[in-house]
C-alpha cells in the first residue's frame, strides 16, 4: 500500500503527455499520456493509420510500432514522405528501384523507431520485442503502436461472443503493458458496419466489439472527400477520462490529409462551438 505522498514519489513517468504536435486535439484537452491505452478507431481506408503513424513520426520520441496491417515498403515510403516533405510517390517508386540512397540519412536520424511487422503478432512476441528493445536503447518506448489491435494473435475465437472478450482482454493486457512499461500504447481498431464508410462523425457505440471500458481515452475519425483528391480528417475524443469528452462524435477536430507528403495539417483556430459553449 502507498500514501498519496508515496504515490507521487512512485510514479515516475505515468501521466506524462508524449509531444504531438495536434494543437486542435490539445484544445479539445486530448493528450497521449504515457502509461495509459488508446484506441483510434475508423472505418478502413480512413486514415486511422497515417493519424498513427504521423503520431509516431512527429512525436520524436522513443517508438515501437507493430505494423500488421501494413508492410514495410508502404510504411517506409509514408515516413520518408512524412519527416522529408517529398512527395510520397516519388519516395516510393525511389524505394522500389533501389535508389534510395538519398532519403537514408534522414532515415537513419529516427533510429529510435523501430517497427514489427508480423501479420499476426502474439502477445509472446510483443513481450519479446519489448526486452529487445530495452536491451538495446536501455529504455521501454514512450509509444508503442499496435496496427491493428484485432490483427494480434489472441487464439481461436469460436463466437461471437467470445471474439468481444477476446478484444476486451487484450486491451487489458495492452493497459497493464502500459502500466509496466510506462509507455503510451495506442491501439487501432474497427468500427460496426454502419459506419464503415466513414462518411459521419462515428460515436462511441460505433466502436466494433463494445471494448470501450478499459482504454482512457478512445478518439473515432470519420473523413470528407471533395472530389478533388483532397481529404479532410475528422477526429472525435468519444472517451477521455483526462479532459473534454462527447460521444456522440459530433464534436471534433479537423486536419487537412496533404496527399503528396501524408502529413496532417491544421485547419481549426478556435475550439469547435459545442466545446465553446
């Protein structure tokens, strides 16, 4: 048992905020705290990935991002577009004609991100890569990214039923890794059919698989195509035990998806109105 006095001393960094350069998720007092699970949750093609992984990128901290949902050419080629600007096409075709050599140092400067990409992770292997990653940095990742969370090998699922208790205990076991590790672990997941289009604000009861208990802080996006290769990103806080929380979805904040480099780019100046008032 610890005192209050004594729970300050053993904290260490739980509660911590990762940096992310979101300025419109901070205003609607979205943080990425470290020792807490997450979960982003969007309908597939939305850009639940790219949100992760522009996370993972800008945050410049120490990462660790399995990636079964996408490979190594198609993440290497966002990043590279991601920390150089470049246009992504150009990076990927560069990265298939083996003529990268002039994107490597830029690559080699984030060394401390380091990706899996195992289609069907076990937990077995997350708690491997894990010591390894300690072993070599001397430190646990302050993010760690699971891609999706339903793509982790849990064993066989017989039902219905049993793939929702299946989903809840591994985000309790994603939230005890973040306890231990002192990492932030942000986990991708799916939405209910009705709202795999991703065309409107998705709320809360929209998560696939009910699993909304144990996460801290769970954020659904939906999009806007304006037919004219432009996509706007919708990102709604539907759970937030740490700030402003509506889940409905309807209250969120927006980013401008730059096709040519993948990054995210800030529309909103003020906070939304129904945050306002």
């Amino acid at each position: 048992m610890f005192s209050l006095t004594q729970s300050v001393r053993i904290r260490g960094a739980a509660g911590e905020p990762i940096p992310n350069t979101f300025k419109s998720l901070k205003r609607l007092e979205v943080e990425f705290r470290r020792s807490e699970l997450s979960l982003v949750v969007a309908g597939p093609g939305t850009g639940k990935s790219l949100f992760a992984l522009f996370l993972a990128i800008t945050a410049n901290v120490p990462v660790l991002y399995f990636s079964a949902d996408s490979s190594a050419a198609t993440q290497v080629a966002r990043a590279t577009a991601m920390i150089t600007g470049d246009d992504s096409k150009a990076v990927k075709e560069a990265l298939v004609g083996e003529d990268f050599a002039e994107y490597e140092s830029a690559l080699g400067g984030r060394w401390w991100t380091r990706f899996n990409f195992s289609a069907r992770p076990t937990q077995k292997e997350m708690e491997s890569h894990l010591l390894c990653y300690l072993e070599v940095y001397g430190c646990t990742p302050h993010l760690l990214v699971v891609d999706n969370i339903t793509n982790v090998d849990t064993g066989e699922v017989g039902s219905a039923e049993s793939y929702t208790f299946g989903l809840e205990g591994l985000c309790e076991y994603l939230s005890e890794m973040a306890r231990e590790t002192s990492a932030h672990v942000l986990g991708l997941h799916h939405v209910t059919g009705e709202h795999s289009d991703g065309l409107s604000p998705i709320p809360l009861s929209g998560v696939k698989g009910k699993v909304h208990r144990v996460p801290s802080l769970i954020l659904t996006i939906h999009k806007e195509v304006d037919g004219m290769n432009s996509r706007i990103l919708n990102v709604s806080p539907v759970k937030n035990r740490e700030g402003f929380e509506d889940s409905s979805g309807g209250t969120f904040a927006s980013f401008r998806l730059n096709r040519s480099n993948l990054r995210l780019e800030e529309l909103d100046e003020e906070l939304p109105g129904s945050f306002a008032a």
